[in-house]
C-alpha cells in the first residue's frame, strides 16, 4: 500500500499518448480556431508525455472553457504539484471543490497538498470529507490519522486507525504511526505495537524509541538490550541520534538499575571519549538519588574532566586566527617589513 497521494503514474501508454498529441495538433491546424475540448486534450498528452510546461500551457486555454475547467484545474493542480508549487497546486484543487464539493479525487488531492503546506487544520477537514464519502478508504485513514497525530490529537488519530484495524495486519507504516499514538498517550500496549513492527524491521531510529518506551515501564534489562542493539546498527555520522548521545543513555540506565556496579560509570567515559559534551545532562545524573554515591564522586571527575578540556579546547587559537595574528603583527599586505 502505496501513501504517497501523487506517484508518477501515468494514465495512457506513452505511445498512446503520442498519438493523441499527433491527433491534437493536426486538428487544431485542420479546423482554425480549436475547441475547449482539443485544448483539454493536446494538454493531457503532453501530460502523459511528462512535458509539463507545454501541458500546463495548453490545459490553462481549455480551462477558459466551463465545460472543461474542472479537468482542467484538476491536472494543473498535479502539474503544480510535481513541480514543488504545493501552494498553487491547493489552488487548483480547492478551485475544483467549489464547484463539484463531493470530487473525491479533488479532495484527496486537496488534503495531501494541504499536508504538504502544512496547514493541518485544512488538511483535517479535507480527510473528513472523503472518509465521509468512502469510509473503507484505508490509505485515506491512514494519512488522515498522520495529520491528526502531527497536530496531537492522538485519541482521534488512535480512532480513525482502529476503524481500518484489517490493514495492520500487513503494512508497517499503519503499525508503525499506531505504535507512535499509543506511546503518546503513555499506552502500555504500545509495547506491543512496536515489538509486533520490529519483527519484520530493524531501523536503528526505531528500536531507540521502543527501548526509551521500555525504560520508561522500568523493564531494564529489556531496555538495556534494545538500545545496544539500536547502538550497534547505528552508522558513525548518525546524528538522530548520535552514536555518543545513545552510549549516554545507556550509561544513564546502568548507573540507575546497577548503582552497585561501575559499568554504568565504565560507559559514561566511552560516552564522553566519543564526543557527548552535555554538562548539564551529566549534572543531572548528580541529583538522581537512584545512583551510588560511589558513582557520584566518579561522575563529579568525569564533569572537572570535561569542563577542563572545553576549556582548553577554547583557549587553543585556530589555524586561521595564527595566520590572523601574524599578518596584523606585520605591514598591511602581511609581510613584516
């Protein structure tokens, strides 16, 4: 199941669509002055032919026309679309609306270019009117619930899932943002969501986020194994997250559900030896009455430790500022005569 509302399908075979061309042209040079119709048609196929700006010129001509303004506006509004012009292209289809406000098509299309403009209110109304139109609509559900979860109303995104509940069984997109509403409303069940995804993926990102789920519901030594494994599968230059940030947060869960062990403390050196700098998260640790005071002290050395080595970092003069000083210790052109 395919979410991405305007894949680059194409309606006619391209030969077909050449004949049409061929059959368009030659009209419009038999007869003069071409119809509506003929304007609809040269512009579909050079749609089809993926000739967009002679497309849209002549879809704009038969757009003049009311018996071809609907079709017209439709496919101006996909033009628009591919070419990145998201604004234009709601233009289009909400233009469509107004004169036919139950064209599913135009509305489906209106939404995903709503979500596209981020305007979620608009996109939210769109989705209501289509399931309203053809209730079975898993993919229309499917993005309706996105929207609804990216403005946080997770119980009606939750809602709006559970009335497609057959296309969880099989696509991991609807699990996957399933997952993500029930962990936003502290669901345990979500547990569950996720482990069900992880069975047929593994995607680093993801395995983070269901051992962070984990270690909030105190299952530890669960949690410990997900994050090595997320740890593992992560590539050097990750940045969501970090290589560092992640060996923290494990270091973080040992010196909690191992205080009398010094392998949380071992793993908080490896975080800072690989590049986490974040004092405050590590001064945070302090106040964490789960943790030894043993820890504590090496935790305290740890932070000194840190802070010297910014310190030193910053007082060291960059290659650029030596060449700097050099140059303003000498003449105007640098030399120092």
């Amino acid at each position: 199941m395919r979410y991405d509302f305007f894949s680059r399908r194409r309606f006619f075979p391209a030969l077909f669509a050449a004949g049409l061309l061929i059959w368009a042209v030659n009209s419009c040079a038999t007869w003069g002055a071409a119809t509506a119709e003929e304007y609809f048609s040269l512009g579909m196929a050079y749609f089809e032919l993926g000739r967009f700006e002679e497309a849209e010129k002549w879809l704009n001509r038969a757009r003049a026309a009311d018996r071809t303004q609907t079709a017209s506006d439709y496919n101006l509004g996909r033009i628009a679309f591919d070419a990145g012009r998201y604004e234009d292209a709601a233009k289009h289809f909400e233009a469509v609306l107004k004169k036919d406000p139950q064209n599913v098509m135009a509305l489906k299309a209106a939404a995903y270019t709503r979500i596209k403009t981020e305007d979620f209110d608009a996109a939210e109304g769109y989705y209501q009117r289509v399931l309203a139109l053809v209730p079975e609509s898993a993919d229309d559900g499917y993005n309706y619930a996105l929207v609804l979860f990216a403005t946080k109303k997770y119980a009606a995104a939750e809602e709006v899932l559970a009335a497609h509940e057959f296309a969880l069984l099989d696509n991991n997109e609807v699990l996957l943002l399933y997952a993500r509403i029930q962990a936003a409303q502290d669901k345990v069940e979500a547990l569950d969501s996720y482990a069900k995804w992880l069975i047929n993926n593994s995607d680093p990102k993801i395995r983070y986020e269901y051992a962070r789920l984990l270690e909030k519901e105190e299952l530890y030594a669960r949690a410990l194994e997900e994050y090595r494994t997320a740890l593992d599968g992560l590539a050097q230059d990750s940045t969501d997250p970090k290589k560092s940030d992640l060996q923290y947060t494990i270091a973080r869960l040992l010196l909690i559900a191992d205080a009398e062990s010094a392998g949380g403390l071992t793993e908080l050196k490896t975080a800072v030896s690989g590049g986490f700098t974040d004092i405050e998260a590590l001064e945070e640790l302090l106040e964490d009455k789960r943790i030894s005071d043993a820890n504590k002290e090496g935790i305290r050395t740890l932070i000194d430790d840190t802070k010297r080595a910014a310190a030193e970092a910053a007082a060291v003069p960059s290659p650029a500022e030596d060449e700097l000083e050099t140059n303003v210790e000498g003449s105007p052109d640098g030399s120092n005569e």
